[in-house]
C-alpha cells in the first residue's frame, strides 16, 4: 500500500495553537503554525473584544491548493506569525464544516471588493460586531502581481483599524445595510415557463460547441445546469417538440469531460474543474460534492443516450457516447466505494490536489515509466488515444486525456474486433493504476459531512438502480445508516462527523439533500422507516428553517448562534441551491403524501426567489426546476404488490415469490428518462402508511396507481395496459 501524503503539516511536531484540539484536518493542517491560531468560538471572540483587537479570520478547506501555498508562505513563517500575534487576535476556519461562516463573508468580501472571492479567504473583522472591514483572498508573502506583501498588508489594516475608526464604523454601517438588501420582499409570482427557456438560451448563448461547457476558461462542471438542458429537453419531447439542441449541448458537455482530463482515466472520479477550455488540465483536487451529482447526472445522460439507441436504431457514435456514460458512471461509483467510503459507512470528503508538495504529481507521467509498465500492443493503443504521442500538456509531463475515441484508434490500427481493443485498454488501464498506486498519495479529508454524503447517497442509489448493481446501493445504504445512527439526535441532523465525534448542528442543504435523497432511496427498495425519516426533515424545514415573513428557507436554523447575517441562498453555487432543493423535495413528498403544507413552501419559497430569477435565469437552475414541476405536477405512480403469492419474511428486491413481478413493473415504470416521474414499489405486507398511501390498496396481484397532481386514474391490474399507460403519460396533462 502506497503512503499518504502529510506534508502539510509535520506531524512530528508539537502543536503549538489550539487547532489541534479540533476534529477538521483542514484546521489540524495549521496546529504546527506558530501563529496563534483560534477556531471560531465564543472565547476567541471575547478575547478580540475585551482587547479590543481587530480580528483576522482566514477560511480555507483541506484540499485547497493556494491554502497551502499562503499557509507555507506566511503561516508557517516565524515573523509573519510575531506580526500576526502581536496586531490580532487569529482565526482559522474550515469552510466544510462551517458554509455559514463561509457564505457570510465571501458574500461581504464581493461587496467590498466588487469582486467574487475564493479560498483562502482573508477577512479582517472588527470586534465588537463582527462585521469586516478588510477582505480579500490569497496574498503573496512577497509583493507581486499587482497584491501587496502579506506583512504589508497586515501593518497597513491594523494601522486603518487605530486611525481611523470612526470611517470603519460608517463603511461597516453601509455594509449591514447593504447585506440586510439581499433578503428582499416577495416578487411577483412566475406563472410560466418563460424563466426556463430565457436559461436555455443564456446557456445556448455562452455554449462552447467546439468543446463543451459554457464560458471560457477555467471551466467548472455545473451539473445543474446539464441536468436542467436533460429535462428542458424531456419536457418539450412530451410535448411534441423536443428541443434537440438542449439534449445535446448538455451531452456533448458531459462527453468531453468524461473523456478530458478532468474524470480520472485510470481510477475514476471527477476532478474540481478545468484549468483550460478543452476540460484536459484540471485542478486535481477531487470532492465528494462534485462526484454525487456527477454520478447522478452520467446515469441520466446513459439513460437518454440508452433510449435514443434503442428507439432510433444503432450508429457507431450514438453508442460509444451511450457507453462512455455507462463506463463514467461505474469508474466513478467504484471510485468512491474503494476510496471515500470509511469502514463505518459514511463517505470522506475530498482528496487533495497536492501530493510530495506538489499539484497533479499524483496523476501525471513520464513516457519512460508508461514504457516500462506497457507491452508494445497497449502502448501502441494508448499513446494516440491518450495523446502520449503529443507534447506534454503539464509542465514537461503528460496528464491522461481523451484526444481520441477507441473505435477510431481501432480502427486505424486495423482491429476489427473492437472487444480486442478494450481488452488491451483494460489491462493497460490496470497496469498503470498498479504503478500509480506505488506513489505517495495525495491527503485525504476524511471528515463526513451530512450533505455531501447525501449528494452521494442519490447518485450511488440511482447507479445501482438504472445498472444493477446490488453493491452500490448497498454502499448507499451503509451511507444511510451511518447518518441516521450517528448525525441524527432527537430528531435534529448534525453536520459533520470526524474521529468518533459529531457535532455541529446542520445547516439547510443537510436536511433538503437528505431529503432527496431519501426520496430516491423510497424509489429504490421502499421502506416505511425511510418515509417516515423523510417527514421529519421536512418538519424540520418548516419548523427551524422557513422564513415565515417572506418564504424561503435560511441557511441556518432558527437556533443557531447569532451571526452578522443569516442567509437565504437562492443560486446554485458548487452544489445545488438548498433552497432549490428544498422546494423541489418539499414538492414532491407534498404530491406524495397530499400534504398542502409542503406544497405551500414550495410556492412561497419561488415567491421569495421569483425576482431573483428573473434577474438571472440560468443561476437559479434547481428553482427552476421546482418551477416546472410547480407549474405541471409530476408523475406519481405507486405499485402495489400483489396479496397473493408474498413472502411478509423476504426484504423487498429479495427475490422471493410475488417480488418477480412487482420488481418487473417497477423496472418497466423507471426504464426510460422520465426526470418528472416518481414510482414506488410498495409490497402488499407494509401497511401501516400515510393515509395517501394506504388508499392505494393492494390486490390480489399487483397493481399500479398513477397521479398527476390532484388527478388520479383508475387502477391498473395488466402488465402490458400499465406500459400502454406509461407511453401515454408521455404526453402532458
């Protein structure tokens, strides 16, 4: 087993500040540091106010690249750190396990720097109300590119904060003002679709049709907005019209990072982003919040391509894009169970972009080692296809990259059977990752954080649902089971859990992505227990997260410790908008359950986000998507399974007698792309239901309900009327 890198902070050391008292890696990175370093809390806090000291917070994450740079430069450095300790009071906070601190002061730092931020964020707070009134990202240990030396830097705020208080007090009066404007009144509510369509044509607009993705350089995934063109384009099919070049600016996208640089060639997983436009050279960290969506969305687009394939007959290209999606989302889904996943069931966080103190040297080549590794015949095939037979694309090394596709390289080397082909491709493939497994690997942040481990949970449980796989929605559920047994106390979530300890009470994208994601377990192996876990934390939004005022769901719940701001974030950043998710889960389960309530948030949350929206359409992807859904309902089909031939003993997907068919009826009902349908599969022996349900009896043999909205149809009892049912959903309501 190759060793894992802890360069970033020799653990030989004493430590020497109060960070190593913490269960955040990224924070214990920092206990060596000789600055005198506080994690967030309510004594480091009345430090700075009884001796009335500005303080300095920094917010960084594990596997940030330039985190580790400042932190090597500055940090690390004994003067800097004299500096540091002598003019403020310091402290360290890890933007994991604490976006609300995060969200506050990256959006205050683009207020008054009219500019976005990032990480490391360097903000200078004064004391007494926490309200920042110096902010900027990385600054160099020397002056350069325009940015002033950190010890510079330091001299010049600490001086600003003696002489001239009274001109902090006014700015940092404009600020709260200026902060209180982001929460404004409700809109007028959005009654059509036109917000969708002006996204559409935002993205259309700024689509790279030479290389996927949207912009220009450094391109991020924003599976969001795939997943929105995937859907646009569902919809209008429905509707007679499909809107093709939705379907395939979203595929084309997702192909090209499949095949780039980006997704790990050789163990799978996805990268944070890419530093150029043709997704070859990426920021290697890899996390967990990218790769669950990411997941999610290669299902998706497999699925779709899969049903092109069968419906409009086969060509060459159709089915290679149909296998690079299969072939994404299995590396990837076996990337995180051999990798992420920890001996108790929850997912890691991340892994570094460093390793041996450098970025990418985990990943990257020599052609002499791949020489060495390689038979003729492999080597021959992968030097075209990897684009070995170019020039070195990362400082005089070669970083693995789609140039070109299989069946080409094939063919041009004269293979006819291309099953020869990805033969010799899986055993080089194998041969380099033994090699690459002798390295020394890059960290890894193995805190658990609830939401991230649900954005991973949906896409293990819809991998093994649409590919078959019993192990990744037994990866799934492990997940489950170790946020329920150990994040879920008197029925409040906690937000992180690290060496045996969880704590912190979770904020709103913990409780709306668990949400969804036990939405999509109840459509995988239904369990009562699951619905039930599903309605708690839908009170629970309601309860402590609603905005009563205005609608919308604040960041953080009603009892949490008083900040400079409470937010109510409607964009879609890195992850999906909590809000979004909120309205779409809330929706759903409303629908479900026929419970008005959670309909009712839903509305008023698009109320509260409806100018927003308008504003910028393509930002506010999952609102969007709750908007569809708001506007024509979604598809609820429910299976009973049949009273005759049960087993009450066998687990549901066991396949015991009487679960043949209804497992048949379930996998006719979710095997085409139908984003806006939900199907459970309840057996005949679950009876104790939400009223909804319990009215949907079961019959002797299986049967199926199928809703839209307030409208049900009658009871199906045949399999092949349930399929005629089924293409006719196709269209509209």
């Amino acid at each position: 087993m190759s060793e894992i890198d802890h360069s970033a902070a020799d653990r030989s050391q004493q430590p020497r500040n109060r960070l190593a008292e913490t269960t955040s890696p990224y924070l214990q990175q920092h206990a060596e540091n000789p600055v005198d370093w506080w994690p967030w809390c309510e004594e480091a806090l009345a430090l700075a106010r009884s001796e009335q000291k500005p303080i300095l917070l920094s917010i960084g994450y594990s596997a940030c690249h330039w985190c580790h740079v400042m932190a090597h430069e500055s940090f690390e450095d004994e003067t800097t750190a004299k500096l540091m300790n002598r003019l403020f009071v310091n402290i360290k906070v890890d933007r994991e396990e604490r976006p609300d601190l995060d969200k506050i002061y990256q959006t205050a730092h683009q207020l008054l720097a009219q500019r976005t931020g990032g990480w490391p964020l360097t903000v200078f707070l004064t004391p007494d109300d926490l309200a920042p009134f110096f902010a900027g990202t990385y600054f160099p240990k020397t002056q350069r590119h325009g940015l002033p030396s950190f010890q510079e830097l330091l001299i010049g705020v600490e001086r600003a904060y003696r002489e001239k208080p009274e001109a902090i007090r006014e700015q940092n009066a404009s600020l709260r003002e200026a902060l209180s404007q982001l929460d404004p009144a409700p809109g007028v509510m959005i009654s059509d679709l036109t917000p969708l369509d002006q996204a559409r044509r935002q993205l259309a607009g700024s689509f790279d049709k030479v290389n996927g993705g949207f912009g220009r350089a450094p391109k991020f995934p924003h599976p969001t907005n795939l997943e929105l063109l995937l859907r646009h384009h569902a919809a209008t099919a429905a509707a007679g019209s499909p809107d093709q070049q939705a379907r395939e600016m979203a595929l084309f996208t997702l192909e090209r990072m499949v095949r780039g640089g980006m997704n790990d060639q050789l163990a799978g997983g996805f990268c944070r982003y890419s530093v150029d436009d043709q997704w070859m050279i990426p920021h290697f960290e890899k996390m967990l919040y990218d790769n669950g969506p990411l997941l999610t969305l290669c299902c998706d687009a497999w699925q779709l391509s899969g049903d092109q394939v069968s419906r409009d007959g086969v060509s060459c290209d159709q089915i290679s894009r149909d296998q690079v999606f299969r072939d994404a989302a299995l590396g990837t889904a076996d990337w995180v169970i051999a990798e992420m996943q920890s001996e108790e069931g929850g997912y890691f966080s991340a892994l570094d972009a460093d390793s041996e103190g450098e970025e990418g040297r985990f990943y990257v080549w020599d052609l002499a080692e791949i020489g060495a590794r390689l038979n003729a015949d492999e080597l021959a095939l992968i030097r075209p296809l990897f684009g070995l037979d170019r020039a070195p694309n990362f400082e005089g090394r070669w970083h693995l990259h789609g140039y070109r596709r299989l069946e080409e390289v094939a063919a041009e080397r004269g293979q006819q059977d291309l099953e020869v082909a990805k033969g010799l491709l899986t055993s080089a493939k194998a041969k380099l990752l033994a090699a690459r497994a002798e390295r020394v690997r890059p960290g890894r942040d193995e805190k658990v954080l609830t939401a991230w481990n649900a954005l991973m949970i949906k896409g293990m449980l819809r991998a093994g649902r649409l590919l078959g796989r019993e192990d990744y929605l037994d990866s799934a559920d492990r997940a489950l089971a170790f946020i329920k047994a150990t994040l879920w106390r008197d029925g409040r979530l906690l937000a992180v859990y690290k060496d045996g300890r969880a704590h912190l009470n979770a904020y709103l994208d913990d409780y709306a992505f668990l949400l969804d994601a036990l939405l999509e377990r109840l459509q995988t192996r239904f369990q009562p227990a699951d619905l039930d876990w599903a309605q708690a934390l839908a009170e629970v939004l309601l309860s402590q997260f609603q905005d009563e005022a205005n609608g919308g769901f604040y960041f953080t719940a009603a009892d949490h410790e008083a900040l400079l701001l409470r937010p109510k974030p409607m964009a879609d950043e890195s992850t999906p908008s909590g809000n979004g998710i909120a309205a779409l889960s809330l929706q759903r389960l409303g629908h479900l359950l026929g419970e008005p309530r959670y309909l009712d948030a839903t509305a008023r949350t698009l109320g509260a986000a409806a100018d927003a929206i308008r504003r910028l359409p393509y930002a506010h992807g999952t609102l969007l998507m709750a908007l569809d859904e708001q506007l024509s309902p979604p598809e609820i089909i429910v299976i009973r399974g049949g009273l005759l031939g049960t087993e009450p003993e066998a687990g549901f997907g066991s396949k015991g007698v009487g679960y043949d068919e209804i497992d048949r009826w379930q996998q006719l009902a979710q095997r085409d792309y139908a984003p806006r349908r939900l199907t459970l599969a309840i057996p005949a022996e679950f009876s104790e239901l939400p009223p909804a349900l319990a009215a949907m009896h079961p019959s002797e043999r299986v049967r199926a309900y199928r809703c839209r909205g307030t409208q049900c149809d009658a009871p199906i009892d045949a399999l092949d009327q349930f399929e005629v049912a089924l293409i006719s959903s196709s269209t509209p309501v």
